[in-house]
C-alpha cells in the first residue's frame, strides 16, 4: 500500500484520537510537566474540619510544613505581621484548586476572626482590627484545595497575642509556636 496524503490523513487522525486521551492524563498527573504536580492524592482528608469548617488534610510530621509569626507595631498606623515558613511555599492567586505536598497559602485570623489570605509572607493589620486590649493572631497553612494542613490532628498553626494599650501601640511577642513543636499552637 502507498502512502499519499489521502492514505496519511485518516491514518493520523485515528493515532491522534488513540493517542489524545493518554497525553491528557498525563498532563493530569504532572508527567507531562516533568513531575511538578503530584500524581497521587497529598495525605490524607479527615472528616474533622477546623473552625471554620474546612476538612484537615494530615501529613506525616516528618518535613510536615510549618509557619511561625511575628507581630510588629508599624511606625505609622497599626501592625506588620511577617510570617515565615519551613517546608512550604506560599503559591501565587489563582494557583490550580488541588493539593501539592508543602504549597498553599495562609489565612490571617484576629480572635478567631479570619482577616485575610496570604500568598505572601508579609500583611500589614490596620490599627482598626485590633482594638485596647489583648488579641490572639493566628496564622494557618491551607492547601490549594482549600483543606488545612494537620499533624496529628491538629491543624499546622501559629498564634500569638499581642496588646494594645490605650496610650501608645506596643506589641507583647510571645516565641512563635511552630507545627514540629506541636502543630495546633
């Protein structure tokens, strides 16, 4: 049988139509990407949720990511708040709604009050948000799924308090609690 343009046509669309459903699974799995998405479901989904309601996804304690917080009175109007991170990474806005082992962002919480997500290590906390008197600041780490990360049951957390007099702005820093020291501060 030759092969002309009449012959090669219908020849290559039948191994496109064999062939597209394999190349679209394997863009799926992060094999087509040279492994970058994990192919396989990242820990495991509990059924118990956090406060806010959202489903803890455990993970082995061992390089488990972490986060730790610092609340520092700005000099012009309210807090700096710097988070920094060990074994995660925080992924950019409209990052693929899936779960990668040590990527996600961070939820902002004031008394228990969610005030932000951050991509970013950095926020700035207006003065308004924390009014005379002592506040709780928590920092969670959230997949890109939406599910919290959690060691041991336990939702991988920082919180510290700091107080606000009606004088003057100072902050009362207390060591940030990290998920290696007991996930859940």
């Amino acid at each position: 049988m030759s092969w002309n343009k009449w012959t090669r046509g219908p020849v290559a669309a039948l191994a496109v139509c064999v062939l597209l459903p394999f190349a679209a699974v394997a863009c799926t799995t992060g094999e087509a990407h040279g492994g970058t998405v994990s192919p396989s479901p990242v820990g495991k989904v509990l059924d118990n949720t956090d406060e806010t309601g959202r489903n803890l996804r455990e993970v082995p304690g061992e390089n488990a990511p972490e986060v730790a917080v610092e609340v520092i009175p700005d000099s012009a109007d309210g807090w700096d708040v710097r988070l920094s991170f060990r074994h995660f990474r925080c992924s950019a806005p409209g990052t693929r709604p899936a779960a990668a082992i040590g990527r996600g962002l961070a939820h902002l919480f004031v008394d228990g009050r969610r005030v932000a997500r951050l991509h970013g290590p950095a926020y700035h906390l207006a003065a308004g948000r924390v009014p005379q008197g002592t506040h709780q600041i928590t920092a969670r780490l959230y997949a890109d799924d939406g599910t919290v990360w959690a060691v041991r049951g336990r939702p991988v957390e920082t919180t510290v308090d700091i107080t606000v007099s009606d004088a003057e702005t100072d902050a009362t820093r207390q060591s940030a609690k990290t998920a290696s020291s007991g996930a859940g501060g």
